[in-house]
C-alpha cells in the first residue's frame, strides 16, 4: 500500500488523461483528496457523478486553494499559459506538473515569465492512447505498462519530482527522463512527424479526381498506415504549433530521406534501394519485433 | 458447382499468390488439371506433397505443353520477361495471365516485343496480404472477397478475358477492371507510396545517434504506421524499380503537400494545419470509416 504523497490534488481539465491519473492515485492511495476544475460545469458534473473527482470548481482561484499538487490535464493549446498563471498563483510549496505532449514550449513560456523553469514545477507527458477521449473514457489501469516521461530541470526541487514520480509510480506506469528538448525532438520524430505524414497522404489523396476509386482499392496496408489520419485535427494543429521547431528539424531530416528514395528511383539503383529498406525493416524487426 | 473453365493450368512460381491460386480454382472444380513450373525442384516438391500441383515441371518448355492457360506468379522482377518467353512459345489459343504488383512494366514489355500487348493475353493483380509467402502459406481460401484487378485491353479477347473473369470468380475474389496506367497509378498512390514513406521514416531514426532511445519511446501509433516498413525489401525494391514513373509522380504530389504543411507550420498557421487534417480525416472516415 502506497502512501499518501499528495493530501489535496487538482486536476486542471477532467478528460481521459486527467481523470485516469485521479483515478489511479486515489485507488493506490496515493492521494487523499481529488478536487477538479474545468471551464464547463457539466463536464465536471459528469466527472463527479462518476466518482473520478471529490470536488469540482470553475473558478481557477478557488480551485487553487489549499492543494498541494496541481496537474495541468487540459487540451495543448492552454497547457503553457495556464502553468503561467497557476504558477503566479500558487506557494512554491506546491508541486505543478502537466501532460501536454509537447514540453518545449511549456518550458519557454515559464522561462520568459519567470526567468527560468520554477523549481515546484514538473514538465511531464504520459505516452498514453488518444483513440478515445473524455471522462467517460478514463480508467485507473489506463496508465499501467505504459511510458511517461519526466522532463526535470537542474534546478528543479529534488522532492518536488521525487513526489510526481511517485505518484506516476502508483498509477503503474513506466517512467523515462529526459530534457524537454530531447522529448520533443523524439516525439517530434516518432509521432509528431508521422501524424503529419498520415494526414498529408490521405489529403494528397483525396485531392485526386477519381478519390473514391482510389480509397476502394486500398488494402490493409494502407488502413494500418493512415490509421492516425483519424486523429483529432484541432489537437494535432496544436502539437504542430506548439513543436514547430523539432518538428519542422524532423521534416527535413525525412524529406533528405525522400529526395534520396527518389534519387535512387530516378536512377533505377534497384541495390541502393534495397540496401535502405533492409536497414529499415532490420532497425523495425530490432526495436518493436 | 463451377463447370471446367481450363483443362490444364499451368502456375509457373508456385508460391502464396500461385499455390493459392491452384487450390481455389482446384477446389470450385473451374480447372481439370494443375501444373506448377519453377526453378526449384526442392520448391515444386513441397507443392506437390501439399496437395497444390499434379505436376510439376523445371524446364519452361515442358511445362508449356499441352496447357490452356498460364499464370504467372513468380516475383515481381522476373514477370515481364517471363511474360515475353511465355508469350513466344505458346498457341495464341492459350490464354496467359499474371499476378505482379506492377502492370505498365509488363505491357511495355510485351508491346516492345509483339508491337501490342497480345489478343491471348490478361493482365492481372490480386490484391491480397503478403505478410506471409511461400507455399506452405498457400490456401482456397486467400482470395475470398479480397479485390483482383484485371487490366484488358481494346484488342484483348473477351473469350480470353471472360474466361480469366471465371477463373477469378471461382476463387471467391472481388473483381475490379482497369487500364494498366490507372492501376499502376492508384497502386504507386495506395501501396507503393506508403511502403516508401514507411521505410524512409523507419531508416530516418535508425540514421539518429541515440536510434535506440528513440524506438524505445514509439507507441502503437508508430508501431501501426510502420508496420509496412517490415516488407520484403527485394520485393519492394523490384515494386519500386517496375513502377518508377507512377511512383515518381506520386512522390512529388506527396512532397507538396508536405512542403505546404511545413510553410503553414513554419507561419504558425494553425487554421490552415486544421483545415488540412480535417480534410485528411474526413476522407478516411467517409471512405475507411
């Protein structure tokens, strides 16, 4: 049985991630009380009702009062300003953490208020699956087995992470660290780029005349490959925006790996070829066989 | 019950796509006898102790005797000019069709040789899963209700035509008819464009310094995205060679949308990067959903 790490924990926007995070450090015993808060009453209405929350407020002020952890959960494109404000808001007794997937620019606006990134807080992101979302989808396993990645400072408080890497620790999951600029050129590369690959090969083909011809022939390849295409567009134009600058590095990098593909096409190098997509599936069969 | 639409097949490469192709037609009793043609006896040895082929047969000219259709099923490079011998040593009275993942290579091939792709000729590609291949993997059942493209010509018999529709047919598959052209472009859009992507992403992060962190923090997303990537590289190399001019154009188009993406990333464009998933989703949705 854990012990109680936090006595009052807010959770900043109750949907999948927030609520399954609740979820788990109450059921560990890892917390003592769950309040949270949300621009929309109904929503945590709904998250009460399913007992994911203790307390629900919508006013971030209250909401802020007598916590001792505060866990930003709300959608990318609020993360960074609303760490700001909850950082000017709150003792540096308490610990702020979040679960944006981007962390860089998180990180920057911290640095731009406050000179650097405060020592309470925590930059993190759970690697967990977005096919679904809402409270109603949230569930006290949905973190066990799974990555999540904790972006220390050099300054940050020693207890302050050790306190957000045990409560990640109760939920079951997996901790990496790493900076948050290491973590958003990897995930830049290995799921920002490929979200965006997926979304530009399904527009590319519904541009074409005869789309609906084309789209009826295509296999289970092609529904494997484009299956992130189905991802939420306003949260992915968030991540774009938010990781431009490792994701615009990312997709450089793989255009040199394209132009070169096309290189060896043009020039009917059928071994130069070969030679990269045996190194590919070697490096596939190696890492995830 | 089908009646006999062949008396005596011939498979020549008697692997997942042949083998298979043996058995169904065997099964629905649409072909009398079957023989399999290849360059192994070892290969020939496995199809007849399971059951696949009557016959078999090393030498192509002995294998051609006495046959009322042919089918090509060996890999992708040697097809055409397989096609070209076939097509030089047989009656016009047989019919000769084909299973590669590339047409226009082959009726360049055989306009070259004949001055037009000939009357006796139908070319053909089932589009059915290649993860497995082999012989042993073979079965009746492989075609059911998968599609196979069939590209006549102006000037192809419809005797010739009607009775390759039969032999299709009998197997249970989902006949689509196309020209050569059309098909080679859908496919270098559907299948061979993401193959490539999907390999030059894969061989992107194994270029990376620290590859082995990186693949160590993919999720399923990356993991369905790439699954493509762990394709037979010969094989794709071939594809890639025999589809050169289709798969070039489609390369570019995809490198435009990619380029457009990065101009409305590096302006922060966040209604443009919407725009563009949104459309992306939604055509995978009203087509895939």
């Amino acid at each position: 049985m854990s012990k109680v790490i936090f006595e009052k924990l807010l959770i900043l926007g109750v949907g999948l991630i927030g609520g399954s995070l609740a979820m788990a450090a109450k059921q560990a015993g890892a917390v003592g009380e769950v309040r949270g808060w949300g621009r929309r009453q109904s929503s945590l209405d709904e998250a009460l009702a399913l007992g994911v929350i203790e307390q629900a407020e919508t006013d971030l002020e209250r909401a802020l009062e007598g916590v001792d952890c505060v866990v930003i959960a709300t959608p990318t494109q609020f993360a960074a300003q609303l760490m700001v404000d909850v950082v000017q808001r709150v003792p540096a007794s308490v610990v702020v953490t979040d679960v944006a997937s981007v962390k860089g620019n998180i990180a920057a606006a911290l640095t731009k208020q406050f000179g650097q990134v405060p020592a309470n807080v925590v930059l993190g992101h759970p690697i967990a699956g977005s096919e679904q979302s809402g409270v109603a989808a949230a569930s006290a396993d949905l973190f066990v087995g799974q990555r999540v990645i904790l972006a220390a400072q050099e300054q940050t408080a020693p207890a302050a992470l050790q306190a957000i890497e045990s409560l990640w620790r109760a939920t079951g999951a997996d901790l990496h660290a790493m900076s948050a600029e290491f973590h958003d050129q990897v995930l830049g590369m290995t799921s920002h780029l490929p979200h965006l690959l997926a979304y530009a090969l399904v527009a590319y083909l519904s541009d074409q005349p005869s789309s609906s011809d084309i789209f009826a022939l295509t296999g289970g390849g092609f529904r494997d490959f484009t299956r992130i295409a189905g991802s939420d567009p306003r949260m992915w134009r968030e991540i774009s925006v938010a990781n431009d600058k490792a994701l615009l590095e990312a997709i450089s990098g793989f255009e040199k790996q394209l132009a070169e593909l096309k290189k060896n096409i043009t020039d009917s190098n059928g071994p130069a070829l070969e030679a990269l997509f045996a190194q590919a599936k070697a490096a596939r069969d190696q890492h995830m066989g």
